[in-house]
C-alpha cells in the first residue's frame, strides 16, 4: 500500500510540505511518531504537498500529478533555504 507524500512521491518531482499552514490537530499526528507517516497523505488530499519539478528529469518522463498536490513553478527555492554568502575580506574587521 502506498501513502501518497509518504511512500510515494511522483517521478521526476520534489516534494514539500506546508505543515504551518495545517489545523492542530494535523500537526500534532504529523509529530506522533509511527503514526506520523498517516499525516503525509492527509496533508496532501488537503492540498498542503507542493511539488516542484525535478531539472533533471525531462518533462515527458515525468509521472502524472494527482491526489492533491500542488504544482510549483521549475526553479522554485523556498525562502530562507538559499543564503548568499559574502567574499572574506583580506583584512579583518577594525
């Protein structure tokens, strides 16, 4: 059997999702554990999985998308997971 977000993420995609944004009584069984993998494909049927294309994989060898996941755009990066880092300095700081 096949949990979809847990055991099961289509081909060619990454899978992400938005437990803030779940009611609390989701995200308490999304932090139980053994039954935490339960939570995965009720969060997905709520629409709360975000898929973003793999740049690897080309398009028609993607799987079909269903189930309630939701489609991000190619190059998607969530915000605060990319730090631009500074060049060091040659000298330190005074």
């Amino acid at each position: 059997m096949a949990l979809e977000g847990w055991d099961h993420i289509p081909l060619g995609y990454g899978a992400d999702v938005d437990v803030a944004a779940a009611p609390w009584w989701l995200r308490l069984w999304f932090h139980t554990p053994f039954i935490d993998r339960y939570a995965y494909p009720r969060l997905v049927q709520r629409g709360l999985g975000y898929l973003t294309p793999s740049p690897d994989c080309p398009t028609e060898e993607r799987e079909p998308v269903g189930g309630g996941w939701r489609l991000r755009e190619p190059g998607y990066v969530r915000p605060g997971s990319v730090v631009p880092l500074k060049p060091l300095d040659t000298e330190p700081d005074r």
